[in-house]
C-alpha cells in the first residue's frame, strides 16, 4: 500500500469532540497492567524499614536474625549500600531530595525515614522479616510545629523569587478607605493517589530497566542515571498506566531501593509503598500560615495589597509552598508586597501537590477578597471586575490572554448569582442555613522542550510514540486526536505509545504543561509525515518515521504572563446544631485554553474542584508532637472527599483558544482546585455570618 491511504474523505477535526479513554475498556476489565503487577520470571521482593524516631542517629541495627528468617535475601541500610552522587542539578532544574538518596548515612532528619531495605523471595516474606528488624537509635530532641511568624523562617529564591515589592505598603494602608487584616492557615495535606508507589528494578543486557508508577519517564532516567552514576542511555523506564499522581510520583526511596537490590542481587526487585508508609515517603503539601492585607478605596480598588506566607521544609532539602505568589499575578495595587518563607524541621520533605502554591495561596487571598468585598458593601464578583489589572502586577509585562472577566459573567449567570442577596444568613431550608460563594482561580500555562515520532505503517495505521505520561488525565486519549488532525485521518487508525523511556525525552505530567507540551511534539512529527506522505512516497514494510523537537520552537516565545483562569461558584448548606457543612452544588468556568477532549477535559476540571471541597472541608493530617510522626496515616484517619460528599458539579469553559500554542492549548491540570476552596469558605460565611480562616471547616470549628 501507498501513501493513497492517508488521502480519506474530507477529515471532520476530532480535537475538541469527546471520545472516552483508549485504554478505559483495559482498565475496568484489569487488562491494563500497573507497575506492581508486571510479572518477571526470579521476582524478589523488597520492603523498607522506616525510622520510628523523628531526629538521631542509627545506633545498629540487629540484621543477623533477620538475614535467618524464610526466603530473606538480603537487608541493605547505610553500612553495606552502593554509594550514591547527589550533587546535581535534575532535569527538571531541581537538586535531588537525599530523601530518595537511600542508606548513604546513619542520620535520621524525620520520623518515617527510610533506614533499610528487607529483600526476600515473596512480598510476604520481606514484610514479615522488615517488621521484626530491630534497628536501635540515638535518640534526639525533635521540632515539628509550624507556627505564624516562626523565628527561622527564611526567604528562599527557587524558580521565583522569594520575595517581591512595590510601593510604600503601609502608608498605602494607612491612606486606604477599608482595609482587611487577616490571618490564614492551611493543615498539612497528603498524597493519596488510589495506586500507591511501585517499582521493578532489573539489570537487562547491561541496561537498567525500570518498570515504574510515575510523572515522566525521562525525569526518572534523568534522576536515576545522576544517582548511580550510570549513562542516560544505559536506563530504560517504563510506566504505562499510572493511577494518580499529583506532584507526588517523581523518584522517591523505593525506585532507588529497588536498583540498588536488583544491583546487589542481580534478580528483579519490586518495592512497593503501603498506604501508610507513604504518609512518610510520597511527599505532601506543607502546612501554611499566610498573612494578607488589602487596603481599598471605597469603589473597593485596591490601592495596597500584602500576601506573605509561611509552610515548612524538612532538614535535608528545601521545598517552598509558594502561596504568595497567587498574587502576583491576580490583582495589582500600587503598594503591592508578597513574600514565600519556610521554616526547616524535623519532618519529612513537602513535594509538589495539585496546584503547589496556588491552591492554597488561592484560599487565603480570595477569602480576603471576599471580607473586603464585605467591608466594601460590593458584589464579589464586581469586586473581583473592578480589580483586574492590565498588566503582570510584579512583573509589568502583557497577560497573553486573560479571559477571567468573561468566566465571571458567563458562571455567574449560569449559577443565579444575580438574585443572590449580599447579606449573610438570609436563607434557610429547613434546619440549614444555605449561603453562596465565589473566588477566582488562576494556574501558570506554559510549554516543555519534548520530542515524539509519528510512524506509517504500510497497512494505513500510524504509530505515535512519546515518552508522555497518562496519570488518569486521559493524556494518550488526547494526544491521539492531536495525531488524528494532524494527519487528517480518524483516530482509530493511530495507536498512541506512551510511558516509555526510549521513544526519547519529554515533559512530565505536571505543572499543567504535560499534554499541551506533548501535543505540540505530537502534532509536529505528525503534519511533517503528513506532509511527506503526500509526496506520494511508498510506505515499505517497517514504515515511515518522523521525529519532531519542540526544543527551538518554544524556545522562541516572547515574555508575557500566561495563565489560565477560573470563577468558582459553590452553594452550601450549614447545619448550625451539627456543624456539618454539605456543599449543595458548584459551578466552574474556564479560561484554560483549547480544550482537547471535552468529555476528560470536565473530569479534570471536576476533579480539582472535588479536591477543593475536600481541602475546604476534610484533609487534615495531624502530626503527634511526641512522636513527630503523623496520625492517622490511612485513608480512615486522613478524610477525603468520597462521593456522599461530592454533589452536582459543573465544569464548563468559555473558548479561549491559545493563537501562540499549535493546537490552541493552556493546560487545564490543576485550575480546577485553585480557588475552590475559598468559594466553600465564602459560602459557609454567606450561610452563617462567620469567617473560617483555618481550613479544614470541621463541624467543631463551625460550632
Ligand atoms: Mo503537578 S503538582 O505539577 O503534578
């Protein structure tokens, strides 16, 4: 056959129509593998030890008795492991966590800390053996307690800056019509995606093969060949399918408890993370205390604004909860100050969490918002009108599309905001007080280098390949109608390949930029074999290639602040006997670019705001001051949302199709959280007439 077959019937574009998962069928049905339950022939099997004290030392640990017990291998800590290098730079311009940097010494920063490494013939095996290690400590005094304004609070400059400023903020308040001083606090909040940590380790022909539950393969190849030192091209990882993630599956301890196992045993090795265990080793959204004052006039126009906020890092690596920096994008005053701090102590490192920074960030300022709003005797939503800026507040440069405005009116009219009464407690339903709220959302959009190959195979099918990630986005479903367009064919006649290592680098499955910077390479490799196809080559039996780089193209954008943007509306029902909060519905509309696939699209959406609710209402993790570890680390004692408390919610979006992005796209990953929590908030106070400035609203706070 020829490249005839690409010449189809006038091609209807499939980007932007709805098409379910191509691998939904694989995975209600447990056809789809997930990393944990790739077989291998020689399978061992690997369990950690965590440390049950929270600062000291490792005094010794009794591996005799546990090297005699049935099918143990071997048990690895910090006297017999492969030296690891930790003094780099990653791909993702991150130093690595000596979290992941296994048994290097006998220091012990947190409680949960990994400190060996049981290996045996069957999980069972390694569990029983790790559980009945006894591993001595010195023990050391410990600190875990954030507090507002803590002493060692220190500014960090990471991808941001830590702390930015114009204008004299006090004399702006002192000259302000209104002003609103407040305090905010978020808990402690911890990954749970439904399938926990896993990976196999094995040696295959001198390559290091890992199949593996993450974000990016290449990130993970990166990470990995840094720390054993090994060549980039002698790693190969796998991911396939990957039920959740979230900031929390880059490379963590047990990948690298695996290569040292499978190393040191020259057998396959899988570690895999429990529930619990990963309440100590996943990472998690750092508690903060933010601080944030508006002075106004009394049109409610901001004419100073101040965002600081503090969260906490561990003591061996540096992780900030940017939650000031929401503002420096939302609204503009000309005295205009926002500061990130962190506090270093004695507990596990924070990661990335849906939404890092803007999430909580979001809750604080667009509850601020909401008391001037208050103070001002102005709608929220004019409020919010009357306060957006023309520019980037701190950095001056253009906003490459900002369509929050038209979100504001388009949800605020589906929702009925217009006969919404401005004054709390005047609606009642029986024993409920009912009350409504809204905030707006916002979520970085950007771009990553990646690469992808587009094959034609003689029997008119195409194959494209991308190291992208599916962590339940729907990411293949997508990139395959992006191919369907680009070669002008229907998508059922492009299998999409993703997960692997050796189809060449690419972006993670983060920071909202996975699909729009796999979409870019996709469509990229796709139109230029198109293009080739129709010169009218032959296609020979092992097909025809194309591989795209995106490197220079986005390399060329111009500066500009390019987000997305949101208005979240909620609706929620206050039990004053109880306290119990029900939200009753939730509206949210986006400007977040082209959407791809509406049908995966509203899933995301929906599941940010989901999380939201849960965030306003359920996670809290608690950590014992005795013990320095936490409480409750299970899906009993750490609450999230679950259906009885998730009512009817809509996600919808206005067009906002990107002119600068190939296929129209923002990202649409995290905006969905952002801000959803504040209008729940917003809305308990419009029911009640009282102000939560500490989530989660429990019923006793509410009492
Ligand atoms: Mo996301 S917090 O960039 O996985």
């Amino acid at each position: 056959m020829t490249a005839a077959t690409t010449e189809t019937a006038a091609h209807a574009p499939v980007v932007g129509t709805g098409h379910t998962r191509i691998e939904g069928r694989d995975k209600v049905t447990g056809a789809a593998r997930y990393a944990a339950e790739v077989p291998f022939a020689g399978l061992a099997h690997g369990w950690l030890v965590l440390s049950t004290v929270a600062r000291g030392r490792i005094r010794a640990l009794d591996t005799d008795r546990v090297l005699a017990m049935p099918g143990v291998l071997a048990v690895l800590d910090h006297r017999n492991a492969l030296r690891l290098t930790t003094d780099y730079t990653g791909l993702l311009g991150t130093r690595p966590d000596p979290t992941c940097a296994v048994f290097q010494h006998d220091r012990v920063p947190h409680l949960g800390w990994p400190v060996a490494l049981v290996v045996a013939e069957t999980s069972e095996q390694a569990r029983e053996a790790a559980e009945a290690l006894v591993v001595h400590y010195e023990q050391e005094p410990h600190d875990i307690e954030l507090t507002a304004e803590h002493p060692g609070a220190y500014p960090v400059d990471g991808h941001m800056p830590a702390v930015t400023g114009k204008g004299d903020l006090e004399a702006g308040l002192a000259a302000s019509a209104v002003v609103v001083d407040a305090e905010y606090t978020t808990p402690e909040e911890h990954h749970n995606p439904m399938e926990p940590h896993a990976a196999t380790a094995r040696w295959d022909g001198g390559r290091l093969e890992v199949i593996d539950s993450n974000q990016g393969v290449t990130w993970v190849v990166g990470e990995l060949a840094n720390l054993f030192s090994l060549d980039p091209a002698a790693v190969r990882v796998r991911s396939e399918h990957v039920g959740g993630g979230f900031g929390s599956k880059g490379v963590r301890a047990h990948q690298v408890a695996a290569v040292m196992a499978a190393t040191l045993l020259q057998r396959p090795v899988r570690v895999v993370l429990t529930r619990r265990q990963m309440f100590s080793l996943a990472g998690y959204r750092s508690p903060t205390t933010q601080r944030v004052r508006l002075g106004a006039g009394p049109d409610g126009r901001l004419v100073a604004l101040e965002h600081r906020s503090i969260s906490l890092t561990s003591t061996v690596h540096e992780f900030v909860e940017p939650s000031a920096a929401v503002a420096r994008v939302m609204y503009d005053a000309d005295a205009h100050h926002t500061a990130n701090r962190v506090v270093r102590l004695d507990v596990p490192t924070p990661t990335w969490m849906r939404a890092p920074g803007e999430a909580p960030g979001s809750f604080a300022l667009e509850a601020a918002l909401d008391e001037l709003a208050e103070k001002c005797g102005i709608d929220p939503v004019e409020l919010r009108l009357r306060n957006e800026p023309e520019r980037g507040p701190v950095s001056g440069l253009p906003f490459a599309g900002r369509n929050l405005a038209a979100c504001f009116r388009e949800g605020a009219r589906r929702f009925g905001w217009a006969d919404r009464d401005r004054r709390p407690r005047q609606r009642r339903d029986g024993r409920w007080l009912l009350g409504t709220g809204t905030a707006a959302a916002s979520f970085p959009s950007g771009a990553a280098p990646s690469t992808a190959t587009a094959t034609a195979h003689p029997d008119g099918t195409f194959t494209v390949r991308i190291s992208a990630a599916d962590i339940g986005t729907g990411a293949r479903t997508a990139l395959g109608l992006v191919a369907a367009d680009a070669l002008q064919v229907p998508p059922d006649r492009i299998r999409v390949r993703i997960g692997d290592s050796d189809f060449g680098p690419a972006m993670i499955a983060g920071g909202s930029m996975g699909t729009r910077s796999w979409s870019w390479a996709v469509k990229a490799a796709a139109g230029e074999l198109r293009e080739r196809l129709a010169l009218g080559a032959d296609i020979p039996p092992e097909g025809v290639t194309v591989r795209s780089d995106t490197t220079e193209a986005i390399g060329s954008l111009a500066p500009a602040e390019r987000h997305s943007f949101g208005a979240q509306f909620a609706e929620v029902a206050v039990d004053p006997a109880t306290g119990e909060v029900r939200v009753r519905r939730m509206l949210g509309i986006f400007a977040a670019g082209r959407i791809v696939n509406p049908l995966t699209a509203r899933n995301q959406f929906r599941g940010g705001m989901i999380w939201g609710i849960s965030m306003a209402l359920h996670e809290e993790a608690v950590r014992d001051r005795a013990s320095g570890g936490p409480v409750g680390a299970d899906l009993a004692g750490y609450h999230v949302a679950t259906h009885a408390d998730v009512p009817h919610i809509e996600a919808d979006w206005i067009d906002d199709t990107d002119p600068e992005d190939p296929v129209g796209i923002k990202g649409i990953g995290e905006i969905g959280i952002v801000g959803a929590a504040a209008a729940v908030a917003n809305a308990v106070w419009h029911a009640t007439g009282v102000r939560h400035r500490s989530l989660p609203i429990r019923p006793d706070r509410v009492l």
